[in-house]
C-alpha cells in the first residue's frame, strides 16, 4: 500500500492537503504533560490544528486521539472547538504502569502524591455528516464503525433473555422463559474498554477472570520487538526516562532500545483502531507520527498511509519502520 511522510510541523504541513481528502485520523498526539521535559509536550494541541484536520477529512470521517488522564478533557474540549462532533472516549487499560508520586515520610509515612497509571484515555470523534449515515456512507465511504471487522471472537455460548420467541439465523428459543443462545458467535460487539491481558486486570471482572474479560479487545503494551523491529542498524540507547531516579522501579526495568520515542503504542491497538475507523482500501492520516505505529499498523490493515512529524530523529525511526512493513505487505 502507499504512504507519505512529511518532516514538518503538521499545522504548516496540512495546508497544502485538499479538503475532504483523508478517511480517518488515528494518532498519538502531545498530551501536554510537559513528558520527560520534552518541549513537544508542552501543551495539547491547539483547536487550530484539529480544525486542519477536521477540513481535510471527508465528511463522517472518525478520528481517534490518544490522551493522557490529566489532560484529555483540555484534548476533547478543543477538538470539538474545531468542529467535530465528541462520539466517544476509549480506555486502554493496562497493568504495567509505574507510580510517580513523591511518598512521604515521618508521621506522613504512607502518604503520596499521585495514583498507579492505569489507563489511557482515546477520544473517538467525527466529522459532522452530511445527510444521514447511510448517505453519507455511500456518498464518502465514511461515517460508520466497522463493527463487524472488530468484533472480539469468543467460543463461549451466549445465552441472553429474549423480550419475543422470535427466532433469528443461528438462535433458537430455550424453555418457557424466552431466552436464546448462540453459539460460536461472531463476536463481541466492540466496547469503549481495550486492556492489556495481565491478571492486574482481569482480577478486576467479575466471575472467571479470563472469561470475563476475554468478552474485551486485549493488547499488551508495545514490547521491545515491536518498538524495534525495522531499526536493525539503528544505534540503541537506555530509554530510562532523565530524571528517573537511578534505583527506582522505572530504573529497573529501563530497556536499551534503538527506538527511543518515550510513548510507542503496539503495533496490534494500533491495527485494530485503523480497522475500527477506516474503510477498505481508505487514506489514515497521523498528523503526530512519533515513531510511526500507526503508518506500520495502517499498512498491515491494508490502508494508505499519510504521516507528518517535527522532530528528525524520530521521523527517522518512523520512515524505517514503516519501509520494513511496507515491503512485508508486498512480499
């Protein structure tokens, strides 16, 4: 499939894109949190940047932005300043994140200043319609989720109480108490919910744990191998945050990376969220590439692939990622 990427800042870089030009914006943006004193994460975008974004997709186009949970209502309040209409908030929850809090000590003992990260927040929006959805989608190709193409597979039996004895293809009516099972369904309908498999997080269902869970997208965070797969040749460096204090939790488990990009998303969310938003054969659009998870998972799914970034060394790293899942798509 074909791709693009642009060294540039995206607001100058989106101006020269037609309007109406792009089927979906999956991306990974600053979540200004001032991030490992990254001066990119000053702040979170500006309204005037997603209103670029807003003109440049086709009408009903869907754009999912990842944010962080101090920030993302400041995220979502600008991005539906720009225009677009707020249709969701997705949480990627996973149970590998690091406390940064300051304990106390003395009589305070037990005391600190933040909570376990836990989740990430992606805010699901849409370009208003134009008509109704299904014109819409005949029209542009845009507007709808692909439920179908992202439904969680199980091969449990689903038995659910039925309001009517109407049997539907592949139900059937059980008992006087009008319920129906199916089994192997298709799938889970997808949910606003996406975790990382680890028992961190399925304790938290009720029930059996795997089962329970399992009726859920699950993704692990992005290993060494995804990050670093492509970079063969690629210098590698500690990817210990800077000011991580040297016998910390975080110190421990610093990895020596040649992808050095502090915020690498898994290549496999990444395919499913392309999948969820963008039609067959359609244009993703990554207006902050970082180093290039959603132009690889685009291009894996099938999608043309259009990226931007600012900085050079991780347009770099991008540019190699994405060569090496550009030539597995057409070996």
């Amino acid at each position: 499939m074909s791709f693009k990427l642009h060294l540039g800042d995206c607001l100058e870089v989106l101006t020269d894109f037609p309007d109406n030009s792009v089927d979906s914006i999956v991306t990974d943006p600053p979540y200004g949190l001032s991030f490992m004193g990254k001066k990119w994460d000053y702040d979170v975008p500006s309204t005037e940047i997603w209103a670029e974004c807003l003109r440049v997709l086709k009408p009903g186009g869907h754009m999912l932005a990842f944010s962080g949970t101090r920030t993302q209502h400041r995220m979502a309040v600008r991005i539906e300043d720009a225009g677009f209409e707020i249709r969701d908030m997705i949480a990627w929850v996973y149970g590998t994140g690091f406390p940064k809090s300051k304990n106390l000590d003395g009589d305070w003992q037990g005391w600190g200043t933040a909570l376990k990260p836990a989740l990430e927040p992606i805010t699901l929006a849409r370009k208003p319609l134009i008509g109704t959805v299904t014109a819409n989608v005949l029209t542009h190709g845009t507007g709808a989720l692909n439920v179908g193409g992202c439904r969680v597979g199980t091969d449990q039996t689903i038995t659910l109480r039925s309001p009517t004895s109407t049997t539907a293809s592949g139900w059937r009516t059980v008992g006087r108490e009008k319920r129906v099972e199916r089994k192997n369904p298709p799938g889970r309908w997808p949910a606003n919910l996406i975790h990382d498999g680890s028992s961190d997080v399925t304790e938290l269902f009720p029930g059996e744990a795997e089962k329970s869970a399992a009726r859920f997208f699950y993704c692990p965070k992005a290993s060494k191998r995804d990050r670093d797969d492509g970079l063969e040749g690629f210098e590698q460096r500690n990817n210990m945050r800077v000011n991580a204090p040297r016998k910390s939790e975080e110190a421990k488990h610093a990895a020596v990376l040649a992808n050095t990009h502090p915020t690498v998303k898994p290549t496999d969310l990444m395919r499913y969220l392309c999948r969820l938003v963008t039609p067959p054969g359609g244009l993703v659009l990554d207006p902050f590439m970082g180093s290039g998870s959603t132009g690889k998972a685009a291009l894996l799914e099938g999608f043309r692939f259009y990226g931007i970034e600012r900085e050079n060394e991780h347009y770099l790293t991008a540019t190699a990622r994405i060569n090496k899942a550009a030539k597995e798509t057409t070996e």
